[in-house]
C-alpha cells in the first residue's frame, strides 16, 4: 500500500492508501475523492481525470507518453505539472504522493 493525498479545489485534503499496481485514477475512484471522474475507464480519452502532481512529487512520476501529452493539450486549466491521473501507476515510490485536483473538474 502506498499512501496518496488528493487535495480539492477548495483544500479538501483525502489521504487514502493505495494498492500498488492500480492507477492515481482509479484509487480516487475507490475512495470517493470528488473531481477525479475516469468517464473513459482509464483508457486516456476523456481527460476527466485531469489533476495536478505536487511540483516537488513530478521527478518520481513516470513522464507522459505521447497520447498522454495530446490528450492534455485539450484540457482546461493545463499547468506544467498537469497529468491524466489514469496513466500514473502506483508504486512504493510514490510513497506520500500529493495530487491537486483542478476547479475545472468540478
Ligand atoms: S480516465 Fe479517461 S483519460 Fe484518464
């Protein structure tokens, strides 16, 4: 298990521990964390799971592949540390990860 904080737009902090092997999408999803929706089910073409990866967390996170960046272009509210939280894996080095979910997905 790894321990995960969503934190909403209006500071709401949801700190669940996630089974590693699933997605930063899915855990949300499992815990109820409001503005993390999944429409497509994690296959990267809806961007309902559109948050941000605390600045300082983004160096432990696998880089966005193509389709990931494209998506993304499309979004609202896109800031550097922008990810479709359906594309990031859960792993023991995720440990205290901190994702920021934005107004627009509200
Ligand atoms: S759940 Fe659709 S792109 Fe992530």
């Amino acid at each position: 298990m790894t321990r995960i904080t969503y934190i909403e737009h209006d500071g709401t902090r949801h700190e669940v521990n996630a089974e590693d092997g699933t997605s930063v999408m899915q855990t949300a999803l499992d815990n109820m964390v409001p503005g993390i929706v999944g429409d497509c089910g994690g296959s990267c073409s809806c961007a309902t799971c559109h948050a941000y990866i605390d600045p300082d967390h983004l160096a432990r996170v696998s880089p966005p592949e193509a389709d990931e960046r494209h998506l993304l272009e499309g979004a609202l509210d896109v800031e550097p540390c922008s990810r479709l939280t359906c594309q990031i894996r859960i792993h023991p080095g995720l440990e205290g990860l901190t994702v920021r979910i934005p107004v627009s997905q509200y």
